[in-house]
C-alpha cells in the first residue's frame, strides 16, 4: 500500500546508497598505485573512513566552526597518507583523490529503486555530505535527486537536529511528513527525535564481511527493508 501521508524521501548517502569502501579503495589504488605505492586498499579506505565522525565531532562540539565535509576529507587524507608512509605527492594528486567520494558507486538496487519511488514522491539527499560533493556523485552515479539537503544547507553535521530540520523547513513540509530512510539505526533515532517518519534499508556489508554493526534494524523504525528496491515496493511505486 501506498504511504498517504508521506510527501519526500530523504536519505543517508554514504553507506545507504553508495558504496563508499570499494569505491574509495579503487580510487586510491588507481591514483597511488602508478607513484608506487602498494597498499591494502581496503584498509586505506576503513582507515580514511574511520576518521569521519571524529573530524565533524569537532564541529558539532564547538570546537571548530562549519566547514564543508570536503575540507574534512583532505586534512583527513593528509593525516591518512603520513600514517601510511605515502609521501611526495604533487597537491594535484591529493585533490583529486580527495574527490574520490565525489565519484562514489550506487549499490546495484538503488537506480532503479530511487527512479521508483521519484514517480510518486520527493526524493533528496539527508547526507554529511557538501553540495557539490552530492551534486557531481549524482551526476557520476545516475542519482535522480530533487533537491541537495543535509549539512551545507544547514551548516550542522547530523545528527544534531537543525540537520534535519532545515531540510524540512526548505520542503515546505511538516517533520512528519519525511520519511528519513538510512542504513544506520542512530541516524534514524535522531530523525525521529525530531519528528520525522523512519524507514531503515539494511547495507549489512557497508564495512566489509565482518561488519557487526548496523547489520539489521535495531528498533520499531516506520519500514524495515532490505534494499531500496524493497523501500519502492513498501511505499506503492
């Protein structure tokens, strides 16, 4: 059946509907390895990652003001490459690796999914993730979104609430009628705290064969599926 009340779907990016790991693994591999260097490209990738939260933690304490989670990613990058011995590389090569997650992959199902579900509603971004950022993944990708909301608009990293409410309030529309859909069950408790509908789509090898996190929905979220193919089928497209 149909969601009646429901007008826009907004979504966690990385993780829920791109492939960030093997993405950033192959782009790093195909940039670093021509200068020499041989890494497990998989760690590289979990290590950069693993630096995410602490970085915009920083922001979201006070203790540095907003700044796109582009410029994160490149002191995250820099720290990243020291920590791996990876030196002497020209800035040209360091920004465009930097804009590998401009470049990430969609998981098979979230095309067709995501063009589903744009038939009946609003689709948009709810990501960390800076304006341009989602914008050139879109174009990369084959991303169909309405509209780029999440932190740049709001200057504020999720899941602090003004996050998700600026995007509310640049709907139009009241909390209740988003629906917040990630693969992450915190995201999604801190949209509900303000308001908003929750539907979790499992990614349960976002962080490689042994992830033992986020592998399931851990709460009584509004849709529990397993893919976005599933979500379409749930909300009657």
């Amino acid at each position: 059946m149909a969601e009646t009340t429901i007008k826009a779907l907004v979504f966690d990016v990385f993780g829920t509907v791109v492939d960030w790991r093997n993405s950033i693994a192959r782009e790093a591999e195909a940039t670093l390895s021509p200068k020499g260097v041989v890494l497990d490209w998989l760690v590289f990738a979990d290590r950069w990652r693993g630096k995410y939260q602490p970085s915009m933690e920083r922001v979201r304490s006070g203790h540095r003001g907003y700044v796109r989670l582009d410029v994160l990613h490149h002191e995250n990058l820099l720290e990243v490459l020291d920590e791996f011995g990876v030196m002497g590389l020209a800035e040209a090569d360091t920004d465009h690796l930097n804009k590998a997650w401009h470049r990430l992959d969609p998981w098979p199902d979230c095309v067709e999914g995501l063009t589903r579900l744009k038939t009946r509603y609003i689709l948009g971004t709810m990501s960390n993730g800076n304006v341009a950022l989602m914008v050139n993944m879109a174009k990369h990708a084959g991303l169909p979104w309405d509209v780029i909301l999440g932190a740049e608009p709001a200057q504020a990293y999720k899941p602090q609430p003004d996050t998700y409410l600026t995007g509310v309030d640049w709907l139009g529309l009241e909390p209740g009628e988003v629906l917040m859909c990630a693969a992450h069950n915190d995201d999604l408790l801190a949209a509900r705290d303000c308001g908003l509908k929750t539907a979790f789509i499992a990614r349960p090898r976002e962080y490689g064969p042994d992830q033992d996190w986020d592998f399931k929905a851990e709460h009584d979220f509004d849709h529990i599926t397993e893919s976005m193919i599933d979500l379409a089928e749930q909300m009657g497209c």
